[in-house]
C-alpha cells in the first residue's frame, strides 16, 4: 500500500519534471523574440525566431480568461528564412487585449515577461476615437567586436529600449537603421540574416517585443552599405531579409517592384511608410533626374494623402524631410522632388501632415512655415543606440528652438482628444529614460482654410 503511494507520488513528480524540463528545452530553440507586429481590429500578427527547424505557434486569450483560449496555425521554422515564423492570430474580436504563450515543438516555452496584444478598436460611428501613445527611434547599433571597425564601440546604453517598453506604447515604430550591416554582411543573404538575428536577440529589447507591436521602414544601413541607392546590387534580398524579420501588415508597391513601402491605421491616424533607398538616385550621379523616393511612390502616396480622412497623417521616412541642410542624407538633396511632393499636398490642400524621420544621429523637430498654407513639421528622431553626432548651432533655419537632441534618444508620442480636437504631445527622452522636452502640436493647427468665411 505505501510502496503503491509513493509510486503514484513520484509518477506524479517525474511527470512534473518532464513537463518543466521539456519548457525550458524549448527555450533553449528560442532565438528572439516572440515580437508583436501589426494590428487590426480582427488579426494580429506575430513574430518569433527559432535557432533550428522546429513547430511554432501561439496560444492566446482574452485577458485575464484562460478559457476562451485560442491558437495561430502551427508554422514550420526552415533556414531559408533564418527560422523565422509569422503567427496570425486571426479569432480576435475588435478592442480587447489577449495575453498569449510561445509554443515549441507542443511545448509551452518559460518566458519571464508578460507576452500580450491588443485588436483595435471598432470606434468610428460609436464613440471618439481613443487615446493612444506610440513610440519611435531610428539608428540602432549592437556592438560586434570581431566585425566592427577597430577603436572605440559605436553602439552603447542598450537599456534604452527597457525605458521604451516602461512607458507602456501601444506600438512602436523603428525608422531605418534598425540593423547595421558590415562589410560581411551586404554581399549575401547568410550575412544578411547573421546581422538582423543578433541584433534581434538583444536581450535588453525582448520585453519590449513580447507586448508592443512594431512597425518599420528602412534606410542605408539596414538595407545595404553606407548611402545605398537603387543600384544596390543585392536589394532583392535585403527586401527578402526585411520581411523574414519584420510584421507589416502590406507592402503596396511590391507587386510592381517596389521596396518596403506600405501603410497603416491606427485608430483615426494613418501612417505612411515610406522607403527612401530603393528608388534613390546614388549621391554623385550628376546625370540622372534625382530622386529620392521615385514618381511611383509618390504617386502612391499622393493619392493615398487625398483620399484618407485621417486626423494625422503621419509620412515615415529613414532620412530628415523638411531641414534646408542640403548636405548628409536628407530630402533638401531631392530638391525637385520634394517640391513636387510638398506642391502636391499644398494643392491639394491635405491637412494634418507630419514627417516622422530618422538617420541624422541627433534629433531635432523642424517646422516649415508657408505662405497660404499651414507650417509643415518634422519630427527626427536618432539615435537609438549608435554613436551621437553632435550639432551645436544648426544650419537648419527651419529649426524649432530648443528641440536639438545631442545625446541617444527616442520619442514618444501620446494621441488624445476628441476627433474635433485631436492633439499630439510628442515627448523626447534619453536612455535613462528622463524626459528632454515635449511638444503639443493640435489638430486645427494644421489645415488650411481656402475660403475663410467673410464677417
């Protein structure tokens, strides 16, 4: 009778045991993440890595209600894809949140942050849109010694994205140079993956990943050498890498030979990501029209700004948009093209425009005052965690005082109001995570009356 007892007791534990250990087995074929990507009212997208073939997907439920559990599709990590995996969650319901567990190989793997997600909201016809808050930052560097350029490390202070993910964004979004390739990494799609899967497996970013989705453009750096242009030898797998390690929810130009543009709503706020290396002309070539993002995009994004009624209308881009700095890699170099653009949307009298961009190593916001129209801001937002290049007194006469940012930075961006008085209060803050300066910009500050009414 004792002897049965004590078998059933250590059956009991052993079973335990094998349960435990088989967990945190699978954690060991966890390479990074899991990652939340896009959102919308009815999926969700997620993201993980494994570090060998193996059987992923995800299992969630509505918050804090383990019984209305549900689970993505099982998908099959291969190398060709750096063991990548992209998980919808596709039995969501608008509005709520779910928390969610990594499954391995049918096992649920130990993670020691909260993992959750949220759908969007069905607002429209009901109810104010809600407030929200989002995150960005551009130039993120990850020392690696034995490829990295001899002297000091040029990336540092990597609890940055701890201060990030301590602010609660409901989504954050990563402006280009989120990796940096070397000189090993450019000539093939094996160094491609080598640099987006250490960088992604930064230890300090894993809660951030686990319950904030993520969003990105790109620039040079994550896209091919120093300055990288349209003749990129090797931008279709660049592109290829972009996406194995990215959610967006599109890429609108992709079908006709286009890069990572695309775009997405985030309640009333649309957001235009823009790519700025796929159509660019390369810097010295004095023959060729320049352009920057290409008469295919831009004709793309004309008409998308005319025909959204966003609030905001937030254009994403891997390099400053409105300085008249025309030297670095910025848009004051596309001078034609980006009259064409800013043109357009003057003429088309599109209101609530906003620039959010990145690459310069130092932030800043720029406001472009113009006659018969509404002042056009651009709020640029680096570095991350790469070296500062430090500006003291700006060439930019556009600049708004007191703005300029010389040390590693992010910003955050909280959305409120009703969808008469929508407002934003753009806040930049450095790795420690203290806040440097804020900013309200509101909604009737930008639009432009043609035909104002005559008393």
């Amino acid at each position: 009778m004792h002897f049965s007892i004590f078998s059933r007791q250590s059956a009991l534990i052993c079973c335990f045991l094998i349960l435990f250990i088989g967990g945190y087995a699978q954690q060991d074929l966890l390479q990074s993440g899991p990652m939340v990507g896009y959102s919308t009212m009815k999926e969700v997208m997620l993201w993980v890595q494994t570090k060998e073939t193996a059987n992923v997907k995800i299992n969630y439920w509505l918050q804090g209600d383990k019984a209305t559990l549900k689970s993505t599709d099982e998908v099959n990590t291969k190398k060709e894809n750096a063991f990548t995996a992209h998980l919808i969650a596709d039995q969501v319901e608008p509005g709520n949140i779910y928390e969610y567990q990594l499954v391995i190989n049918d096992k649920v793997v130990k993670i020691n942050h909260p993992l959750e997600f949220k759908s969007q909201k069905l607002w429209q016809w009901r109810e104010e849109p809600p407030t929200f808050s989002f995150a960005l930052g551009s130039c993120s560097f990850l020392v690696e010694e034995k490829y990295d350029r001899p002297g000091k490390p040029y990336g540092g202070q990597y609890g940055i994205f701890e201060q990030i993910d301590a602010l609660h964004p409901d989504f954050m979004i990563w402006l280009g140079d989120n990796v940096y390739f070397r000189e090993p990494d450019w000539n093939s799609l094996t160094g491609m993956q080598h640099r987006y899967t250490r960088s992604r497996a930064q230890k300090h970013l894993q809660p951030l990943l686990g319950r904030t989705h993520h969003y990105a453009t790109w620039d040079d750096h994550d896209y091919g050498p120093n300055d990288a242009d349209k003749s990129f030898w090797n931008k279709a797998l660049a592109l290829k890498t972009f996406k194995d390690f990215w959610a967006n929810p599109n890429y609108v130009l992709d079908k006709s030979g286009g890069g990572v543009t695309g775009t997405f709503f985030w309640n009333d706020i649309q957001f235009f990501l823009l790519d700025g290396r796929w159509f660019k002309t390369a810097n010295r070539n004095n023959v060729s029209k320049k352009e920057l993002l290409g008469q295919q995009q831009i004709e793309w994004l004309i008409n998308a700004l005319t025909y959204t009624k966003a609030s905001f209308k937030f254009i994403v881009l891997g390099v400053p948009a409105l300085t008249d700095v025309a030297k670095y890699e910025n848009y004051a170099n596309y001078a034609d093209e980006r009259a064409q653009l800013l043109d357009a949307i003057k003429k088309a009298n599109v209101p609530g425009v906003i620039f959010l961009t990145g690459d310069s190593h130092h932030s800043e916001l720029t406001k472009l005052e113009q006659k018969d129209f509404y002042p056009l801001y651009d709020l640029t937002v680096s570095p991350l965690t790469a070296s500062v290049y430090s500006v003291k007194n700006s060439e930019n006469s556009h600049l708004v005082a007191e703005t300029i940012v010389n040390e590693r930075n992010f910003a955050h961006i909280n959305v409120s109001g009703s969808i008469a008085d929508r407002q934003l209060s753009i806040s930049i803050y450095n790795s420690a995570g203290k806040q440097l300066w804020n900013k309200t910009i509101l909604k009737k500050e930008l639009k432009y009356d043609a035909h104002p009414a005559k008393d």
